[in-house]
C-alpha cells in the first residue's frame, strides 16, 4: 500500500479516485494498521479509540494518515483553523448498505421501490445513524456525493463503484435530514458536473437546484373509508368531474402577482371551493419538481419529489388528506414522455446519453426542446415506473393523467421523413414506450387498488383504455380531442353560419364508445393565443355569456366524464397566465357569477341523475331525439340508464328563441325543466317553460310522445320525465 501513496494520493488531489475504498480508511500495512483520511483545510486530525488518540500526519495537501493504536473501531477528530473541532466516524470504514437483490432487481427495471432504496436515505449502519446515498452512473469516472457538510468539494466524499451495475454507493455518517446535496459526476467525456439526485424525495425551491436528505414520509393518513371507497367513485359509471389546476396560479395570497398558496393554504381555500363547486376531483398541472416555472411543471426533473414552491412532502401528503376528506379525488399530471436538458438535471448524466437516446431522431423532441428517455433500457423504464406507483402508493394520489401519450406511441411525432427510426420491423410504432405504458398500467392495477390512469392521447390509436389482456394500452380513460376540436370550431362560429356546420356537434357520437372517453376542455385550450373559453364565443358580451354557459350544459349532458380548466368557470375574459392569480373579481358582475353558478348547477345534476352518468362509457345511454335540424341549429338528444329517470336535452344554437319547438319524446306526462341556461340565475333573459311541459301522445322524432318546448336564445334545456 505504501508504494501506492504518491499515485493514488494525487488522484484524490486532483479529483480522479475511482477506488476510495481501496486507498481511504483503515488498511493493514506489515504489522500496522494505516488509516487515511481526507481533510483539505483541517488544522490537525487525530484517530480516537477510546481514550487513546493517535495524531495522523498529512502526507500530501489534505491527505492525513498514520497507525492506530489497535486495530479497533475508531473516531476522526479533526480541529479546523478557527478551533472548531469536529467529530466523527469515518465513511470509508463501512462496509456495503445495497443488497444484492436490490442491485439486481434495478437492473432488470423491477425494482419498484427505487425512492426507498436508491437517492439519499437516512439509516442506521452497525449502531451509526447517517445517510447512505446511491445513484446510477455506469459511465462516470468517479462519483461523489458533495453537499455543505463537505464545502461541494467532489474530492471529500468519493463513492464506491458496485460493478456490475453502474451504481455508485457511499454511507455518511452523521448526516442528517434537510440536509443539502448533489452528486459530482466525472463523466466518461471528461466532464464534471454537479448533478440533482434524480431519486431525491425532496429540494431546494428553485431557482435553487439542490436536492435535500428527506426521510420516506410517514404521513399521518386519515382517509381509510375514501381508500375503500375511491375504486366504486372512479369506475366508469361513476360521476367524475375533473377541476384541472395549476397551483401556482390558481389564488395568489396578495393581489394578482402575490406569493402563490403552498400546499396548507390550498388545503385552506382550494378544498372547500373544489368541493362546494360539486367537482368529485381535481387534477394539478404536474407538481414534480421543475426547474422553469414557465413549463407549468411539464419539464420535470424531480420525478419523485413535490416541488418546493408548495412545502414538503409531508405538506402534500395532508393535502390530498384533506381532498379525501372532502370527497374529492386527485390526480396527477405525471410527464414520462420527456425532460428538460438543464445541466444539473439527467441530461448526459455520466457524461454519456444515459437516460435518454443518443440519436436525437430518437432522443429530442423538437416541438419543446427536450430529450426523450430511452424506455428500452430497463433502468430507465424501471425509473418511470417506481415514479408512477411513489405518487399513488406514498401519496395515496387517485390518478395519474399521463402527458402526451402520442408522442410516445410514434416514432415519427411530429418529424419529417428522414427525421425519425423505425422500429426493428420497420415501423413507426414506439415498440418500447407500448410496452413500458402496458406495463405501467398493469402494476398500477395490481398494486394500487381503485387508482386510475388517463391518457392525453391525440390520435386514433386503437385500444388506448382497453385492458391489456385484451391487446390495449390498458388506461382508464383517455382524453376524447377529437370532442374537444370538433366542438370548439362550431361554437367559435357566428350562429349565422351553424347551420352549414351542423355535424360538428353530432359527428363525435360517431366514435364515443370507441374508448372510455373524458370530455377535457383543459388549460391547453386558453393559452399560446388561443383565447379564453369566453373570448373563443362570438358576439357581444350577452352573446358570449349565453354561449358559454349552452356549451357548459352541452358538455356536462354529452356522454364522457369530464374535466374543466381552472377560469373557466368564471367566464374569464382573458387567456391563462400562469403568473397571476385568477380573476376573481369577475364574480362581482352577474354574468360571471352566473357561468359559476351555472357549472356548480351542471355538476350537482350530473352527480345526481343517474341517466347522465351511468351509462358514460356504453352507447345504450344516448340517442338522437332531433340530430338534423340544422336549419334552426337545434339538437335534441336523450340520455337514459342506469336506473334513473331520462333525461332530454334540447339545445338551440342561435339567437332566436323558439316557441313550443315540438320535440318527440320517449315517455308521456310530465316532464320537469331541470336546468335552464337562459335562466335569471346564470344570466340570462328567463325563457323557459314554467318549470314543466306535458308531453301527449302525438309521436314525433321516433317517438310515442311529444312536447311543445320553449327554447331561448343560445339556451340548452334540460327535462327530467316522471316528476
């Protein structure tokens, strides 16, 4: 060993041990046991054993070593210049913390506790409470763990390599939570880079970009009956409606650019609002640790801690607490289809294309200038889906809404021939992200009972909610676009011009059964000049109001869970940005307060009216009553099932009332107006029909019966048989 001092020791100088363990701590030398320790700047290091002290030389700039007195357990006791003297037991005197088995199971892509294993984790080692970091490099020329405690000098804590599988391993002793750290990496192209823990549970709030020791959350839950219950509340004959939300713009706390809410003032104003509107969930923009705010979350780094701009993990685990004991569900946007390519992040990780491609016809998404992870090697896709199950089976999350689906299912997404590479039969289908999505879908529904998944999926890819064992992707639910195009294009027409337009509205019951279908009007819809749901209406301001709130009920009534943007429900006048609160000072003029009062109204009848929720997903809830007037741009439809009373649903689409437009009915006597959107309440001019019309038995539409309906102007009415 003695003949290995001058090599190895200007290797530690010069940040380039590979080997610590082989050089640092005790080593038998002859008769003599030398113990070595790194220490730059320490005035004086001593080795203690009990009583006895043994100073330790330094031998090289830093680089203190000597005998001992035994060859016991020993303690460094190191004074520092300003007579600061510290304690402490030496790294380099532990052995291994990592099984086998978990080494194993990483590099098959199974092991799907990865956060409570890999990352920083704060244990006991033979008596010895510390944190034992590990992380992935298989690449890297060296790894170090650097932090405070060791002035982010990538020479004080040098890893050990477990070969073969790449990961690097270090326990520190005395180190404890909250602690700040990142891992220096060599790379193989001679880079050294400070890197985040891609497992860190927790960070720093940006712009700052370290990752903090967190220990595994151990949340006080108190939401067993909504665990037991959730499966029956998301099935697809259950009432769901989805408030989607951007937490960081939602309620500022001050005026409109004020601090945003972190997650106990959300738990204190988002809650009750979510639940008092009658939504049974809410789904957040992804709150996975992100670098740029401006990505709304969807370029995470953090794929496995919340971000800091809202509190700590423990914050957020009492907000979905809090949901639950409101009767409100929460989902996750959760954003596996690619990462941004900040340095501190996993771009080039070990200095080699780890976690994504290295041929950006692969690895690149040029629509966002991201890079896109490599899902056929198993570390990689056994990454994403550890992320998937920690926010579900640590967060009790209900649901995950996975991001761009599509641009995982194809190669060639929005590239231009000779941009992209086939697959291994020459295909444009991502073979691998296929069998990563059924994967994720398969243990999500094995080991997270009542959980759902929802696909944000653009194309017409079959079986994208079909089980598995039955050739699909395996999802709950996928978010219908087509709906969502098709029916913004007509209402953003003038109502002169409908009437040559009249299949935009009832082409999407073409396909509505072809998957189990949300209807998502979302924040996508209100951003990058599109305009606000409101600003999308045409006409005056009466106009756009009463537009507005006959495309709410058209919504809320049409076959398909559904989801609503944040604003939207207030008729906001402006598209959303995302750096200012929302605004709620509209609910001081009548016709905003109406359109929120309205959607409160929508949900509360959806929620309670079988015949437009139970049969969601299965076509024998729906049929045309008037489906071709496209003269007068009025439908009629009805919805039924479920053990509940039908409902009918007639909706004209022009500024001319109709009186007693007669429509076919499938059921004599009364039938009770439910919901009226022209009415005084919402902020409309009050035509309607009483609360009632009779139907006789003079067949219409394919009816037995038939009833006169007064129809207002941009109105829907909605009627309830039998009451």
């Amino acid at each position: 060993m003695t003949e290995m001092l001058p090599a190895a020791a200007a290797a530690m100088l010069e940040g380039r041990l590979d080997n610590p363990f082989a050089f640092l701590g005790a080593h038998r030398e002859g008769d003599a046991v030398i113990v070595r320790t790194f220490q730059p700047g320490a005035a004086k290091v001593e080795a203690m054993q009990g009583r006895a002290a043994s100073p330790l030389a330094e031998a090289a700039p830093g680089l203190f070593s000597g005998p001992l007195a035994n060859d016991g357990a020993y303690l460094l006791r190191i004074t520092w210049p300003d007579g600061t003297v510290q304690e402490t037991e030496d790294p380099y005197a532990f052995g291994l913390v990592l099984s086998e088995f978990d080494l194993h199971l990483f590099t098959e892509g199974r092991h799907f506790d990865l956060a409570r294993v890999f990352g920083a984790q704060p244990v006991t080692v033979d008596g010895v409470r510390g944190v034992n970091f590990a992380v992935w490099a298989p690449n890297a020329r060296r790894v170090s763990v650097v932090g405070d405690w060791n002035s982010w000098d990538g020479r004080r804590h040098p890893m050990r390599a477990r070969h073969p599988t790449g990961v690097w391993e270090l326990f520190v002793p005395r180190l404890a939570a909250d602690t700040r750290y990142k891992f220096e990496v060599a790379g193989a192209d001679g880079s050294i880079v400070q890197k985040a823990d891609p497992l860190a549970r927790a960070t720093e709030a940006p712009p700052a970009t370290a990752s903090i020791v967190a220990p595994v959350p151990d949340f006080r839950w108190t939401d067993s009956d909504w665990m037991e219950e959730r499966a029956a509340r998301q099935a697809p004959d259950a009432p769901i409606s989805v408030y989607e939300v951007h937490a960081g713009s939602w309620m500022r706390t001050q005026g409109e650019t004020g601090e945003v809410l972190d997650w106990a003032g959300l738990t204190e104003r988002l809650v009750p609002y979510v639940a008092g509107m009658g939504f049974t969930h809410v789904e957040l923009l992804p709150i996975m640790e992100h670098p740029f705010g401006g990505s709304w979350g969807y370029q995470p780094l953090g794929q496995f801690a919340p971000s800091a701009r809202f509190g700590t993990p423990d914050d957020f685990a009492g907000f979905v607490d809090a949901c639950h004991r409101a009767g409100v569900g929460v989902i996750l946007d959760w954003v596996p289809a690619h990462f941004p390519t900040d340095a501190h992040g996993l771009a080039m990780f070990d200095g080699t294309p780890l976690y994504e491609h290295a041929d950006p016809r692969e690895g690149f998404h040029q629509d966002w200038n991201t890079l896109i992870y490599n899902l056929g090697r198993n570390e990689v896709s056994g990454f994403l889906l550890a992320s998937a199950l920690w926010w579900l089976e640590t967060f009790h999350v209900d649901g995950l809404r996975v991001d761009a689906v599509a641009s995982m299912l194809y190669r060639d997404y929005s590239r231009n021939q000779g941009e992209w590479v086939p697959n291994v039969h020459g295909g444009r289908e991502n073979l691998e992200s296929v069998a990563f999505l059924k994967t994720m879908n398969t243990l999500v529904a094995e080991r997270c009972p009542g959980a759902i998944t929802i696909a944000e999926e653009s194309t017409a890819w079959p079986g994208v909610s079909a089980p598995v064992a039955h050739g699909g992707l395996g999802f709950d639910y996928k978010w219908n676009m087509g709906w969502m195009h098709d029916t913004l294009q007509y209402f953003e027409r003038d109502p002169m011009y409908r009437k040559w337009h009249h299949g935009e509205l009832t082409f999407p019951m073409v396909y509505a059964y072809s998957e189990k279908y949300v209807l998502p009007i979302s924040h996508d819809e209100v951003v990058h000049g599109k305009g606000s749901l409101w600003d999308k209406m045409p006409g005056d301001p009466w106009r756009k109001s009463a537009n507005l709130r006959a495309y709410l009920a058209f919504m809320w009534t049409h076959p398909g869970k559904k989801l609503l943007f944040m604003g939207c429900e207030l008729g906001a006048p402006k598209e959303w940005n995302h750096d200012a609160t929302l605004p709620w000072h509209l609910l001081d003029e009548p016709d905003h307060a109406g359109i929120q009062t309205l959607v409160r109204d929508l949900n509360r009848l959806y929620a309670a009216e079988p015949a437009l929720h139970k049969l969601d997903t299965e076509p024998g809830g729906f049929f045309w009553l008037v489906p071709d007037d496209a003269d007068n741009s009025v439908y009629a439809f009805v919805r039924a099932g479920g053990g509940g009373a039908p409902m009918a649903v007639i909706v004209n689409m022009t500024p001319q009332p109709h009186q007693s437009y007669r429509v076919g009915l499938p059921q004599g006597g009364r039938w009770m107006e439910v919901l009226n959107t022209d009415a005084a309440i919402y902020g409309g001019s009050n035509w309607g029909n009483d609360g009632q019309v009779m139907a006789d038995g003079h067949g219409c539409h394919g009816q037995p019966h038939s009833a006169g309906v007064n129809l207002p102007p941009l109105g829907v009415v909605v009627l309830k048989a039998g009451t």
